[in-house]
C-alpha cells in the first residue's frame, strides 16, 4: 500500500524546547537525501535563496532562524515546538552558562540570576514568542517603529496561524506518536534523545528559578503562547483519534435519546448518567459550555429536556446557541406543576439535519461553592433529563 504524500515540512526549532531529539526522531522518516537539519542557522535576507534551494531539494528542513525567513514560505508545512516558559528560560541560562563563547558567559557566571536577568532582560524578554514571530514578520523593525507591545500584539496571532503542528516540548513522545497516526509514516528513531544538559547545582538551579518566577513580566507573551500551545495539541490530539475512530453516532453512555432518524447525544462537557426512579440524568460540567450533538429527521424542528436542579445559576440564564457560527437559538422555558423543575425547548429550524447545539450557561461552580450542606468539588452547574427531539415547534 502506498503511503499517504507529504508536503514540505520545515521545523522552526525555537532554541532549548527539544528540536534536537524531535528533529532527529523525525528526520529518519525521510530518505538521508531529503534532509537538513541541526545545521547552521538561516538568516534573513542573506540566505533567502539558501532556503529557496533546500525547499526544492529536501522534504524535512529544520533550522534555527534569524528573521523573517518564513514570511512568504506559504507552501511549507511549518511544525515548531513550544516549551514551558519559565523551564525554557532557565534552560537558555544554563545554556549561556555552559558555553564560554556565548559573550554572556563571563557575566552570568560573575552574576547572582537576578542580577543577570535585570540586565540582560531583553535577550530574555518572551524569547520564545519573539523569536516565532520574527520567523514570519520583520519584527524588529516594527518594533523599532511600533513600540514592543504593539508590534507582538499584532502579528502574534497571524504568525501562530500559519504553524500546522504546534507542541509544547513535554508532548514530543505523543507528538511522534500521534504523527505517525495522522501521515501512516513510521518513524524509526522514535525513542531518540539527545543533547540533554548536564546536571547544575541545585542550589543554583533553585535560585535561578526563583528570580525568573520574581520577574513575570519576561515571559508575559510566552505563557500565553504556551497554553495555546498546549491547547492546539489536545484538539490535534481529537483529530487524530477522530480520523482512525470517526464519531458515528454510537449507542454509549452520552447518547440521551434515541429515535428511529437518529437521537440526541451529551458529547462535551457532560459527566455520566446518574439514574433515580429508572430515570437518566446528566450534570453539566466542569466548564460552562456543554455540546449536545443532534441528529433528526427534516421534521423534527425542536430540541427538548428537563432541567431537574441548578447549581449556582438561575434557569433562565441557560442559553443555546450553534456551534458552527455561535447564533443564538430561540429557546422557550416553561415551569412544570407537577415536579420541581423547567422545561426547555430549543427551536432547531436553520440547523442541519446532523449538526451540533451548545448549552451555555453564565459559571460553572462546585456545590461547596453553593451550599452549605454540600461539601462536594465537583464543578457542575444544572442536571437534565428526558431529552427527545419533536416536530412541534418550540413556543
């Protein structure tokens, strides 16, 4: 069987987030002739055309960079690895540490942490964040023109869009491991670890951390584009898994209704069923927007449930809206006689015969949070039942 084309990959490799072993590990997917990496770093513009030659002739580039190397490469896969940012920056001082030709070597031997992180900030100052950034864009120029903040804060998200695989370094094992799910590549050096630093005091390293942590402002950025980082790698995570086991509309523990057309199922966001008086309930949480994926038949124009208690909230603050563009539905409310409780409908009309309703509500609390009588810390905010879908519009 034929394996699946690849584009043109190039790995921006940030320095001290792992680009070594994952360049490495990665690279002996490709035949030894279609590789560059842990070579000399690329600069921008002298070795524009360099780049234009490696593009043509290789399938796996990785390189550090200086500049805008990136800002017109449209037709590259680009992967770059992001690392924890206080563990980045303290890497990047060992680094400066160990290697007596870094012109800051003498200083940050000479130098208490602080006192070197004060006055050598800017070397430091969201390194990781600049350093992706000015891949794409003329950077320094623009903060010369713009100002810091502004410069980043322009470009930051556009540069981030233009990544396809962004990983936060302590993902790389999974990363290799999902990779090779999504491109059916194997990769022989998958467990290949390299240039691992030798060990420091830990006094040192204790005092080192404390003055990073004592300065948030050098990794303001770098948090920030950490937990994209981190949160970009769960949804790729999803998308693999969904690609080798695609959602088909299973009889499991979310699905809440179930019709001859199709049914209704509690995807995100929902805890398991509880059951009292042979009745199935499911709680909400722990954030505050649920997913509630519907399949219906064309006349089928209204969604149904019953909210049996809410945590914190009031019931009329639960609201519906579509996943795919964020409109709000119309949603009807109505007490019932009979049992402590509301009734809800949700119109469907606009929807697609399989498409997907967020439930949103205001927050999401534990009911230690809530209640005096309650000690549990588990966030929930309102539990419902009998769900069906109906052909009597919601009014």
């Amino acid at each position: 069987m034929n394996e699946p084309s690849l584009g043109k990959i190039f790995y921006l490799h940030i320095p001290k987030t792992g680009g070594q072993t994952l360049a490495t590990r990665l690279a002996s997917v490709f035949d030894p002739d279609k590789i560059h990496i842990l070579q000399e770093e690329l600069h921008f513009p002298k070795d524009v055309e360099k780049l234009s030659a490696l593009v043509s002739e290789k399938d796996f580039i990785e390189s550090h960079v200086g500049g805008a190397m990136l800002k017109d490469r449209h037709e590259l896969d680009v992967l770059c690895t992001v690392r924890e940012p206080v563990a980045q920056t303290l890497s990047n001082w060992r680094h400066i540490r160990r290697e007596k030709s870094n012109a800051a070597h003498r200083a940050s031997r000479m130098l208490r942490p602080g006192d070197f992180f004060d006055l050598f900030h800017d070397d430091f100052l969201n390194h990781q964040t600049r350093y992706l950034v000015s891949a794409f864009v003329q950077l320094k120029g623009l903060i010369e023109w713009l100002g810091y903040y502004r410069a980043v804060n322009e470009n930051f998200q556009n540069s981030l869009a233009r990544i396809r695989w962004l990983v936060p370094t302590d993902s790389i094992d999974d990363f290799v491991d999902l990779w090779t799910l999504e491109t059916k590549r194997n990769v022989p050096n998958r467990k290949t670890s390299i240039n691992v630093a030798p060990p420091e005091k830990e006094a040192d390293l204790e005092e080192a951390r404390a003055a990073i942590l004592a300065r948030p402002h050098l990794n303001a950025y770098d948090q920030l584009l950490y937990q994209i980082a981190v949160d970009r790698f769960e949804a790729y995570r999803r998308e693999v898994f969904a690609m080798i086991a695609p959602w088909s509309y299973p009889d499991d523990s979310r699905r809440a209704y179930k019709s001859e057309g199709g049914g209704v199922w509690l995807v995100k966001n929902w805890y398991d069923p509880e059951f009292a008086n042979g009745e199935r309930a499911w709680y909400a949480g722990p954030s505050t927007i649920s997913e509630v994926r519907v399949w219906r038949a064309k006349n089928e124009l209204t969604l149904r449930f019953f909210v049996k208690a809410v945590n914190g909230i009031e019931y009329r603050s639960i609201i519906a809206r579509t996943k795919e563009t964020g409109r709000g539905l119309k949603i009807v409310r109505s007490a019932d006689p009979a049992r402590e409780g509301m009734h809800y409908a949700v119109s469907l009309e606009g929807l697609n015969e399989q498409d997907t309703v967020l439930l949103v509500t205001p927050h999401c609390y534990a009911p230690i949070m809530t209640r005096d009588d309650d000690p549990s810390v588990i966030r929930c905010s309102f539990l419902a039942t009998d769900w069906r879908l109906e052909g009597i519009a919601a009014s």
